[in-house]
C-alpha cells in the first residue's frame, strides 16, 4: 500500500512567487546577441476562501551594438519594495511592444478578455497610459514613448484582445 506524503502547498506556492520575483534581476545577464525572448504562464494560489490567479512573465529584447537589453514584466506579480515580499495583484500589467515605423509609432498591448470599449487611453507628452476593464479583467500599464505626441494623431483598434495604437506626430 502507498501512502502519500502531505505537502505544505502554501510554502511552496510562497517560494514560487518569490523565485519569480527573483527572476527579474537575473535576466539581465541572459545574453549578448540581438534577439528576443519570452515567457509567460499562470497560475492558481489558493488565497483564504478565494481562488486567486496570478499571471506571470516576461520579454526580453536584447540590443545590437549600443542598444541596451531590456527586460519588461507584465502581469499581476509584484514585489513589494519596502518588504520584500511578492504579492498577488488584482490589476496586471500588459505584455507591451512600441514598434518605430517609418511615418509612426505603433504600440501593442495584449491584454486576453477586454474589447475596444472597455479600453481607456490618455496621452500626456511622451507618456500613454492604458487603462482596461471588463468583468474580472483589469489591466494599467504606463508605457514610455521614445518622443511626445498629440492625443489628435493618435488611432486605435482593439481585436481578440490585442490593442494596437498608432501614433503620429
């Protein structure tokens, strides 16, 4: 007969969030080459007498010559800089990507749920801040632009989850 071994799941799931918190500032030592890399999952953590869904990953754009490598998170794990502590957030942060087009600036975020409608967007200089909600689903993200832009050349469109705005000065 086997017997099963009880775990303590709320340790582990403590030690998961903590080792993605971690993570971060470890992947900027990841590579020299210009390519990008990314992850991204979920997962359940029980939470009291809720089910909480944490969201967690990451994209890495690694820069050719004297371009910098980046690493932008997205999604609701976070650390809480004053303790030191990763937590559950209910907002996530969106996987971004600001793409330089010839005559524009294309911004796509991804964010799995939401419709155009239930997007907000404001525009102050060379900052855009996204705001989504729908149900369940809340999505904040500030994104820096590489210059200031007006609110009146701005377009956008959001299909299957995936907002798309341009930009043109």
């Amino acid at each position: 007969m086997t017997t099963r071994k009880k775990t303590n799941v709320t340790g582990n799931v403590e030690g998961i969030l903590r080792g993605l918190g971690d993570l971060v500032e470890k992947l900027g030592e990841l590579a020299e080459k210009g390519e990008q890399i990314k992850r991204s999952g979920h997962f359940d953590i029980p939470a009291g007498q809720r089910d909480v869904k944490a969201v967690y990953g990451f994209s890495v754009k690694m820069g050719l010559g004297d371009e910098e490598t980046q690493v932008e998170p997205f999604g609701n794990v976070r650390r809480n800089e004053d303790t030191g502590e990763t937590v559950v957030q209910e907002v996530s942060e969106p996987l971004v990507d600001v793409i330089e087009e010839a005559d524009h600036i294309l911004v796509l975020a991804e964010m799995p749920g939401v419709s155009e409608e239930d997007v907000r967007l404001d525009l102050a200089g060379d900052i855009l801040t996204l705001h989504a909600e729908r149900g369940s689903k809340k999505y904040h993200k500030e994104i820096l632009l590489p210059r200031t832009f007006d609110a009146e050349g701005m377009e956008r469109s959001c299909r299957n989850g995936i907002l798309e705005v341009k930009l043109k000065s």
